[in-house]
C-alpha cells in the first residue's frame, strides 16, 4: 500500500476549477517532484492535501486512511506537516518556539524536556540550534526557511509536503538547500515537493508529476517527463533550456 | 523566593481595611476591580489579539445575576450560578463569533454588550413590569474588597498557570499566525474558546462581586461601554502579553482617571481620548516592554 494516495483530488473557486480530478501516490520514503508552470495548480493541491483549503471532491489517504474533509490541525496530527511558499514564521516567539510546536501539537504531543530535545534536535538538522534562544523576526530569508522547514521536521511527520523551499536562495544556499534535503530523504522521509528549480529537482527527485491547468499531464522518471512533448509544451515553452 | 513573596504581598493587601479610610477603601475595591478585569482580558485578548470590548457584557451580566437574584438564595449560590452564566454566554457568543477575525471581532464584541443590554432592558420592562432594581446583599465594603482581591490572584495565578501551559502556547502562535498554528496542529476553535471562556467567567465574576456596591441597578448603569474602553486601555497600557502588565497598567490609570473625573468631570473624556491616542503610538506594546526597550537601547550604547 502507498503511505499517500491522492485520488481525483478536485478542488473549484466558483467556475474556476484549480485542481481538476488530479491522482497519484507516495512509496514510503519517496521523493516526489510536483511540477508546473505558474497557476496550475501545485500549491492549491498542496493545500487541499495539508488541509489548508478543503476539496470540492475527491480523497488523499495516509496509510489507508481517509483524510477529506479534516481539518488542518487533524491532518497535521495524522503526520503531514508542510513549509509555505511565501515563508511563514511566527516573529514573536524565540526560534526553540516557533518548532517546538510541531513537537507539542503534532502526533507525538511531547511536553516539557521532550518538546525542547525534538525541537533542538530539528533546529540542529537545520544549522540552528546555536541560535535557540534568538528572536524568530530578526532572522535572513534562508535562515527563515530553515527555521519553517525545522519546525515541519519537529512534527517527526510521515510526510513532508514542501513548497518551493528552494525558491529565491543564491546558488551556494541553494547547494546547501539541495544537500539539506537529500539528507531528509536518505533519513527515510516521504517528500513531496513543489520545485521551480530544475538543477533541484534533478539532482533530488527519480520521478516526478507535472500539472498543467489544473490537471496531471505526466507521471513519470524526470528525465522522460523532461523529454515529454506535451510537457514541455505546457510548462518549459518553446525555448526549453531546462 | 516567589513563594514566600506572593503570599507576604497579598496577605499585606489584604490588611489593608484595617488601617484604611472608607474613601480610601473605595478607591482600592475600585483599583483591585480594574485590576482583575485588564488581567482577565488580557488572558485571552494578550496573546490572541483578538481585541474584545465585549467586556462590560459579562461584568454587567453578573451585577444583573445578583441583582435578580439576591432576594432568592444565598449570596455564595448567586456567585456559582453566575459563573455558569459567564461561561455559558461565553461558549455561545465564542461557538459563534471565534471565526470572525480582525476588525469585524472588535465590533461584535462591541455590539455584544449593546445587545445584551437592550435585551435586558426589553425583559425588564415587558417582564418584569419595572427598569430599575436594587442589591440588598450583606456584605461589607470590606467583604467586597477581600472577594474582589481574591479573584485578581486567582486571575493572575491562572494567567501565569496557562502561560506555561500549552494552552499558553497555542495562544501566542494564534496570536501570530493562524496559519501555522492549524498547520502545527493546533485545533484553534478549541484553544480560542477555552480561553475566552476562562476569561468571560472572570469578568462576570468580578461584575457580581462588585455589584452591591452599586445598591440600585438598571441596564444603562451596569452596560456602561466606558468600563470595556478602560479594560482595553489599562492592560495595552501595561502590557496585555505580560503577566503582571494589565496590572501595571490599571493602578495608575484607575487613580488618574478617579482624580479626573473628580476634579474635572466635563473635560475628563477628553484626556481619556488623548491617552488613548499616547498609549497607542508611544506604547505600542505597553510600558513595560518599552521601558525594558529603553533599557536594552542604553545598554548597547555603553557597550
């Protein structure tokens, strides 16, 4: 059995269909690529499956069981947690806060020295943990996105749903980003990631789907799917120099 | 060292009717209600910022308890039975409102305690056949007082209680993003309404212990709107996300406000609304924070 099955996963603002009866599914320990040209639809399927937007129709399930129609909390609690894609840190609270409350509310609801060691041990996975004690508003771009990915990894989640997190790092961030995440993988960590960034997505991710309007046009190994007619028409255009 | 101090300060405070004068004594069971009221509020309005004026509905809920009350049973069973009142119009007016955000929260909470009055006021008239009623309640000034002062250590002991709770720490990751307290797993309908609850049960409480000193009531005394406006200004004044700020805030401007309006009743409004105003671009986050600011700025120009 896969551990995420996303079936014709639906979702309609008024007349316009976002996300049209879009299907796939995770292995445990997957890395998945979600691809598209802007305004197809990536980041509202990752909000449907994280519980940020509810589905118009259709289901995801995690290992077997029925996630539609839960709310973001009960999903977060089921094992999916998830970075933004415009980041989102909380900038009153210290950097040990903004992840420990993953660790605390998350499926594993530790408190206490158990809360702080899972919180200390994701800002260390992250190159963090040094800076614990600081203010999460006074921190850089990347090291925001650090921060928002140790606070997905202290949920200790099934699934890592990861939205453009490479997005608008400089070329050495982005190696470190690109070896951050390869390492999440090898841990064993199911990822699916939206991605822009074609350099990432080879370098991390076997196979990949792609959306176009809303709906899959392909899933298949990167490497064909990056040769595929029909996708580069709809998302590299014609001068492809991915 | 905590342990030894809290209790020497609110046994001290409790002794304080015994050396002090009637005026005098009325003065603290006003300034120990303020204080209990900008604490309850800032317990679920501090972290949340979700800015209430709702709060003159539930003190005023509980002066009206008593006051239908008092002739009926006994003062303790009137103050259990107007917890469950406070608690009880909190779930609904929470169940029912938590999902409002923003601008459109602070009027409902302020539409709230105008409904409530008017409500009142329909029932006592069409119902009851009389506006007006009054408090016979024996209690002494000195009574109220040690009640009222009970209630605010209750308050601030809860407050620090949940601050270190998760419920605490749901709160302030509401309070900056509700996004991301969902996504963390923070069922946030929940998290909001248990404690706008515990905060509503308070302000309701603190209303009927405060009410026999009012002797005559009716619905556009107790409903005053003034009393939710000092409330908010009070604990921003201090500091609505520190323990001890809200009660910081409402001793100095509780007194300021009594000379004001004693010593110049038509003009007193006018420095409300400009202390208002200072409040809000001088302390944007309290005194106590900005006096911690100013501290902070002078150390790293010594070193």
């Amino acid at each position: 059995m896969s551990l995420l099955t996303i079936d014709k996963a639906t979702k309609k603002f008024g007349g316009l269909t976002a996300v049209d009866g879009v299907s796939f599914s995770l292995e445990q320990g997957e890395i998945l690529g979600l691809l598209g040209p802007n305004g197809s639809g990536k980041t509202t399927l990752i909000n449907l499956i994280s519980g940020a937007l509810p589905m118009t129709s259709g289901d995801t399930r995690l290992n077997g069981v029925s996630l539609a129609g839960k709310r973001a909390d009960q999903i977060a609690h089921a094992g999916v947690a998830r970075t933004f894609q415009l980041v989102r840190i909380l900038p009153s609270l210290s950097l040990m806060e903004n992840v420990m409350i993953t660790a605390v509310f998350g499926a594993k609801s530790h408190w206490g020295q158990a809360a702080k060691d899972t919180a200390m041990t994701a800002l260390g996975r992250v190159g963090l943990a040094d800076r614990a004690t600081a203010s999460a508003g006074s921190l850089t771009y990347i090291d925001q996105k650090r921060l928002e990915l140790a606070r997905a990894l202290a949920a200790e989640p099934e699934v890592l749903l990861l939205d453009e997190w490479l997005a608008g790092l400089n070329p050495t961030e982005l190696a470190q980003g690109i070896a951050l995440i390869r390492e999440l993988s090898q841990s064993g960590l199911t990822i699916l990631m939206v991605e822009h960034i074609m350099e990432a997505v080879r370098a991390l991710c076997p196979r990949v789907v792609v959306m176009n309007s809303g709906s899959l046009i392909a899933d298949e190994a990167t490497q064909s799917a990056l040769n595929d007619p029909c996708v580069i028409a709809a998302y590299l255009g014609d001068s492809a120099d991915a | 060292m905590k342990y030894v101090i809290y209790p020497v300060a609110l046994a001290l405070l409790a002794a304080v009717p015994f050396v002090a004068s009637d005026y005098a004594l009325g003065l603290l069971i006003g300034m120990v209600t303020y204080v209990t009221l900008a604490s309850a509020w800032a317990m679920f309005s501090g972290p949340t910022h979700y800015v209430s004026l709702a709060t003159v509905a539930f003190y005023g809920a509980g002066a009206y308890v008593v006051a239908m009350l008092n002739e009926v049973m006994a003062y303790p069973m009137i103050l259990l039975i107007t917890a469950g009142v406070g608690a009880a119009m909190a779930l609904v007016v929470g169940l029912s409102t938590l999902r409002l955000a923003g601008v459109y929260f602070v009027i409902f909470s302020f539409g709230l305690a105008e409904l409530i009055r008017q409500l009142i006021t329909w029932y006592e008239i069409n119902i009851y056949g009389t506006l007006g009623r009054y408090i016979f309640v024996d209690i002494t000034a000195r009574g109220i007082y040690w009640q009222m002062l009970a209630l605010a250590a209750i308050t601030i002991g809860l407050t620090a209680y949940i601050n270190r709770s998760r419920l605490g720490l749901a709160l302030r990751v509401i309070g900056d993003d509700e996004v991301v307290a969902a996504h963390s797993g923070i069922p946030l309908a929940r998290m909001k309404l248990m404690a706008f609850v515990l905060s509503a049960t308070i302000l309701t409480l603190a209303g009927a212990i405060a009410s026999p000193r009012w002797v005559y009531v009716e619905p556009a005394i107790v409903f005053n709107p003034t009393v939710s406006f000092l409330t908010v200004i009070m604990a921003l004044f201090g500091g609505a996300n520190r323990l001890w700020g809200p009660a910081l805030g409402a001793i100095p401007l509780f007194l300021a406000f009594e000379y004001l309006s004693a010593h110049f009743p038509d003009v007193y409004p006018i420095f409300l609304g400009a202390l208002f105003i200072g409040v809000v671009f001088l302390f944007p986050n309290g005194v106590l924070a900005g006096i911690e600011g100013l501290r902070r700025g002078k150390k790293e120009e010594t070193a």
